[in-house]
C-alpha cells in the first residue's frame, strides 16, 4: 500500500480517525488535569578526587574518580543521610511527622517493627523523589529533589546537601579521633614491642652462646653431610651386592665352590679357590684309585673341605664387613644431619630474632613519623567536599503542560485510528483502484470503464386542487 492508498484509505475512513483522535485528545487532556505538576531543583556538591595513604599519610592522585564518585553518591542516597534530612526539616518546622501517620498506616499496615517505623518510613519516602548525578570530570554530585511546591523541592535538595557534607566530614573527624587517640597507645605498644624483642635475641645469645651464625658454616656442615650421604648410598649398593653373593653362596653345596664367581676384591676367597682348584682333582684321582680309607685321600678331602669353608666364611665375612660399613656411615650420616639441623634451627632462631628486632624498630619508627605528620596535618587539614551552589526554586515544572500532553495525546490517538483504518479496509477487501484489481486476480488490465453518472429524477411540485 502506497502513500496515495493510505490517504484514499483515511478519506474513507475518516470518521474512525476522528473518533480516534478525539479519543487520544480527551485522555491526554484528562491525563494533563490528573498528573501533578513536579518541579525539581538541583544542589552541586564538589567532592575532592584525592586520597591519602592510610599508612603514610601522603596525599596520592585517586585512580578511580568514578568508584569514588560512586561510593560517595551512595552516602548522598543512603537511609542516614535522608534520616537527617527528616530530622532537620522536622526542627525547622516545615514538616510534621504526624501528619504522615495515616499514610503511613494504610501503605504498611500501622505495624511498629524494626525497620518499619514513621520515621523510617518518611526517610523512605524522600529517596524516592532524591536524584543523585556524578560528574567525574568535574568531580561534583549534583543533588536533585522533585516536589510539587518548588519551595519545598529546593529546601528539600539543600538539606540532603547539607545532610551529605555533616555525615562525610563526620566520617572523617570520627576516623581522625580514632586514630589520633590509638596513635599514643600505639607508639606506646611499639616501644615495648621492640624492648621486648631486644631482651629476647639477648636472651637467646646467652642461653646458646653463639655468636651470629654465618652462612659459610652452615654450607659447610651442608657439604660434608652430603658427601657422607653420598657414600652412605655407595655402601649400601655395595651392601646390597655382598648379601646377594652371601645368600647364593650359602644356597649351593660346598661342591660348587670350585666354581663360584668371587669377585676381584676377595682376594683370600680367590686364593682359597684357586688352592681347591688344584686339590679337587687329586682327590677325585686318590678316591677313584685307592679308595676313600687311604691315608692320603683322608687328608687330601680334609683340605678340600677346609678350602671350601674358608671361601664360604670368607663371603661371609665380607658380607658383614660390608653391612657394618653400612651401619657406621648410618650413625655418622645421623650424628651429622642432627648437628645441621640443629645449627639450622639455631642459625633460623637467631634470624627470625634479629628480623622481629628491626621490623619492631621499623615500625616504631614509622608509626613516630606518621604520629607526627598527623599531628601537624590536623592543624591545616582542609575540607574535601564543599557546597558549589545551592539548589533554588524552579520556575518552570520538569513535567509535561497540559497542552503539550493533549497535543502527544492526539497524535497517537491519530496514529491509533490510522491503523484501526487499515486494519478495517484490509479486512472488507474493499477495491478502489485499477492496481487493487490487478493485484487481486493477477491479470492485467484490458480497459478502464468509467461508472455511469446516475441522475436523480426529481419530482416536481404541483399544486393539485382538491376537487
């Protein structure tokens, strides 16, 4: 449908529009007499974008204006300061709690509870037409208060104003008595603190008698307990391999000992081995020829058994060497790990006291300085809100006049009826032009007949005269 199409549509329709219209005309206007006429006036408040250090004290730029804007613009709305307000304006005069009690009884039930009281409740009452606007690159919060007297806004928006700068200055002076009063008790501590210390680290160098531990003695002790650890471990594989031979050699006859591998070191074992050797043969030869009751097969089997015992005893013998080498590097390995950690925990000891002796003296130290730029900082310290200009009572309402309502009321009255008029034309299917035509049967058109001109047939008067 075309620009021309809707305007055909809304000439055929016109009496939908102007219902419509007129409808829109009389809600705007009714809306206009109904809604009360608010006025808002607006105080601006500069809040300082420096901070200072609480330990040092120094004044540092704040990196986050808008946070702070916000905690600030947070206090400005919060149920204290507006509690002030109440408190304020209700010693002024110009309100009366008890004219709010009916109110107040039909909107939460009269219900005196925690949290749920008349005073509150008004509180309550005044956030709700508070506006609050921050500002970061000017830094201020600008206070706003809606009312239907214009007075009232402005008294309203001063003494939340005035309400906000008592409670941040109050703040303030609180944490400043805390602190300058806990500063003395604090150097006071301190002092102690630090003799304290002092008494212990002499305490200490008495009872061990040490002087201060270097480092090149702990290292020491560190170096050698690693080289008896290290030959612990050597020991213990060679421990390891002496019991296995000891174990193999006692699980095989004695006749094997002619052929049992013996290491390089057993040097009394391989002699033994290489005599039984040469004496193995001579037996088996005397046994095989004169039999096991000869003299000297008696003796030459006495000798082989005694070859074949001291190689097993020698095995065994080198076996319990080699684990009682293992047992005295174990107790050294012991005795010197206990004197390292001992002379670690001494050495840690002495430290962490000497440490404790210069934190104290350091925070003694830096808690003086800071008693003093305290004491000196109070005595010119400035205000870090103040008042830029004070909210005054608007001339002009911030809600819409009743003509500008009634004409907004028209016009969608009128965007309303043009739609109805669509609607209503798209739903009958009316057909008034050739487009529509050949839109509908989609066919194109031959000829356009105009409709005939149909003339009324008058009747004439003729005066007829009764016979």
């Amino acid at each position: 449908m075309g620009v021309f199409d809707l305007f055909s549509v809304l000439k055929f329709r016109k009496l939908i529009l102007i219902w419509a219209t007129a409808v829109g005309l009389g809600v705007g206007v009714l809306l206009g007499v109904v809604l009360p006429t608010k006025y808002l006036s607006a105080a601006k408040v500069q809040v300082d974008s420096l901070q200072r250090n609480e330990l040092t004290g120094l004044i540092e730029p704040r990196v986050r204006v808008g946070e702070y804007l916000g905690q600030q613009a947070a206090i400005a709305s919060s149920r204290t300061v507006a509690i002030e307000v109440i408190d304020q304006l209700s010693k002024d005069g110009f309100i009366v709690l008890s004219d709010f009690e009916e109110l107040w009884r039909n909107e939460t039930g009269g219900e005196s509870v925690v949290g749920n009281d008349l005073h509150l409740w008004a509180a309550d009452r005044l956030l709700r037409d508070l506006s609050v606007t921050s500002n970061e690159i000017e830094s201020t919060l600008e206070l706003g208060f809606r009312a239907e007297d214009p007075s009232q806004a402005a008294r309203v928006a001063n003494a939340f104003a005035s309400a906000y700068m008592s409670t941040v200055l109050d703040k303030k002076q609180r944490q400043s008595a805390r602190r300058a009063a806990s500063f003395s008790d604090e150097t006071q501590e301190l002092a102690d603190g630090v003799a304290d210390a002092q008494n212990d680290l002499a305490a200490f160098r008495e009872k061990t008698g040490v002087l201060p531990l270097g480092q090149y003695k702990t290292e020491s002790a560190e170096v050698e307990l690693s080289a008896v650890t290290e030959r612990l471990a050597q020991a213990r594989a060679d421990n390891a391999e002496e019991q296995s031979l000891l174990r193999r050699a006692e699980a095989l006859p004695k006749s094997a000992m002619i052929s049992f591998p013996l290491p390089f070191e057993a040097t009394s074992a391989r002699e033994s081995q290489e005599r039984l050797i040469a004496v193995a043969p001579v037996v088996a030869r005397l046994a095989e020829r004169y039999g096991p009751k000869y003299p000297d097969y008696i003796e030459a089997a006495q000798e082989k058994a005694t070859l074949e015992n001291d190689i097993l005893r020698a095995v065994r013998e080198r076996a319990e060497l080699a684990a009682g080498r293992v047992a005295a590097l174990e107790a050294q390995a012991a005795r010197l790990k206990s004197e390292f950690m001992d002379m670690q925990q001494t050495r840690q000891a002495y430290d962490l006291l000497e440490d404790k002796v210069s934190a104290s003296q350091d925070t003694y130290n830096l808690v003086t300085t800071r008693t003093l730029q305290e004491t000196l900082q109070s005595r010119v310290d400035s205000i870090d809100v103040f008042l830029l200009s004070r909210a005054t009572p608007p001339s002009d309402p911030v809600t819409l006049s009743i003509w500008l309502v009634a004409l907004i009321g028209a016009f969608a009255g009128a965007a309303l009826g043009a739609a109805v008029a669509v609607f209503v034309e798209l739903y009958e299917g009316r057909i008034r032009s050739m487009e529509t035509v050949r839109q509908s049967f989609r066919t194109q058109i031959v000829a356009e007949i105009a409709p005939a001109a149909l003339g009324r047939k008058r009747k004439h008067f003729k005066l007829r005269l009764a016979s």
